[in-house]
C-alpha cells in the first residue's frame, strides 16, 4: 500500500508564500506521476499542477506563474511553491500519485492552506 502524507500547509497573507510537500511512502517513487489538487469549501476538487517522472510539469491557467511543482526521486517526496498567494487559493489541498503502467492512483489525506489577512 503507498501512503501519500502532505505537510507544510497553514495561514498565510494575501502576498505570502508557502510550501506544500508530500512524501511518498514507498520506493520507485520516480516511476510515479504525481499531482496537486486543491478543494475549497462547496467547489469540486481541482487539478492545479503536474509532474512526469522525468519532470515535464503541466499547470492549470489559475496558479500558472505563481505555483512551481518540483520532485525529488532521491527522498520520494514532491512539492508545490506557492508564492502571490490570494484569498481564493484557500483550499484544502492534496497530492496524488498515478503509478505508470498500471494507472493505480493514491491520493494523501490533505492539507489546510488559508489566505486572509
């Protein structure tokens, strides 16, 4: 079983930056396409962000400019950089790992991200 474990979520100022990681739990992390999604409270779950295994990102038009999506196959462990974070980016938001080949998926449990002044 792969578990996904997000971290670096909390309150931030309209302007501020922070950053999310999400460690994978197993090893071939590398051969895993991982994702970060976002919900806010009454909306769907929204893709912002993804990476290949060989790193080729893909960003939806709302963070693009503003959120980087990175991964580190030698500590299993993706990221987003937030930074010119706004009020509507407040979410919970959560990774995702697609395994290539077989199409499993995992999601992680989610972090709270805020943005108010």
């Amino acid at each position: 079983q792969v578990q996904l474990v997000e971290s670096g979520g909390g309150l931030v100022q309209p302007g501020g930056s922070l950053r999310l990681s999400c460690s994978v739990s197993r090893n071939m992390f590398s051969i895993y396409v991982m994702r970060w999604f976002r919900q806010a409270p009454g909306k769907e779950r929204e893709l912002l962000a993804s990476i290949t295994t060989r790193g080729i990102t893909i960003y939806t038009d709302s963070v693009r400019g503003r959120f980087t999506i990175s991964r580190d196959n030698a500590k299993n462990t993706m990221y987003l950089q937030m930074n010119s974070l706004k009020p509507e980016d407040t979410a919970v938001y959560y990774c995702n790992a697609i395994k290539v080949g077989d199409g499993s998926t995992y999601w992680g449990q989610g972090t709270q991200v805020t943005v108010s002044s």
